[in-house]
C-alpha cells in the first residue's frame, strides 16, 4: 500500500510542477504575489478541481508505463512485448486474409471462363446440330450473363 501511495505521489508532484510551468508560460504575471515555495502547495489544492487528464490509443502514457515499472518488475516493457505482439498477429491476421480474396477472386475468374467456355461451346454444338436459334440463345445469353456479372462486379467494386 505505502509503495502505491508513493508513485502517486511521485506522479502528482510531477503533474504539479508540470502545471505551473504550463501557468506561468500562458500567465507570466499569475504567480507574482505567491512565494515560488507556495505556488506548488496553491496548485496541489486546486488541482483536483481543474486538471482532467485524458489519454487515448493503444498503449498507456508515460507516467503509467513508469508507474507499472515501479509497481511490477519491467512491467513497462511486457505492456510493449504485449503490445508488439498484438500488432504482429494483427498483421497477419491481415495478410491472411488479403490472399484469401485474391485466392478467392481467381477461382472466380477461373468458373468464369469455364461456364462461358462451356456455355458457348454447347450452343455451337445445339446450332450446329439444326437449331441455329437455340444455340444461339444458349451461347448469347452465356456471354451477356458473364459481361453483365463483370460489369456488376466492377461497379460495385469503384463503389466500395
């Protein structure tokens, strides 16, 4: 408990001293009338009123990361080991599945041009046995189909 109560204390003076240096840089003349030995005890007092601290992203300030190391033996660098770890399979996680969808596009690609290969093949076949129109239609509708689903695809693809 005593040793919790002393990083406090270790990092509030530091907040304090940092906060008076932040006054008197805005307002030189602030201070003026308060003895230097004074103004800390002034700003301690008030401090609880008017400093809010906030901190945001994926690891903690540095007075924490100190405050851990104190508190934990190299506990500051497990939080950036934790950290680096959490970027790194993140990483692949994203890599994984950049070539899924590549992979996953190919295959695509690939029944694409099978069925119209397929489609235009068995329409030759049906027009060249005497029905010119049902293999026509067979193997126009096999083309329209895919250049329609190309140019679905490629739409929806410059919109996302």
């Amino acid at each position: 408990m005593s040793d919790d109560k002393n990083i406090d204390d270790n990092i509030n003076q530091e907040d304090d001293k940092s906060l008076v240096k932040t006054i008197e840089k805005k307002y030189p003349d602030i201070f003026q009338n308060i003895p230097s030995d004074k103004r800390e005890a002034f700003i301690k007092e008030i401090s609880s009123i008017t400093i809010m601290k906030s901190h945001s992203g994926p690891l903690p300030d540095p007075n924490t990361l100190k405050a851990y190391n104190e508190l934990i033996p190299n506990g500051a660098d497990r939080v950036m080991i934790m950290a680096e770890n959490q970027q790194k399979h993140r990483i692949e996680i994203e890599s994984s599945v950049i070539k899924d969808q590549i992979l996953q596009s190919r295959r695509g690609q690939i029944f694409a041009f099978l069925i119209g290969v397929i489609g235009i093949i068995c329409g030759g076949v049906v027009a060249y046995s005497g029905h010119d129109t049902v293999g026509g239609i067979i193997a126009g509708t096999t083309v329209v189909s895919l250049v329609g689903a190309f140019i679905a695809g490629s739409i929806t693809q410059k919109k996302s």
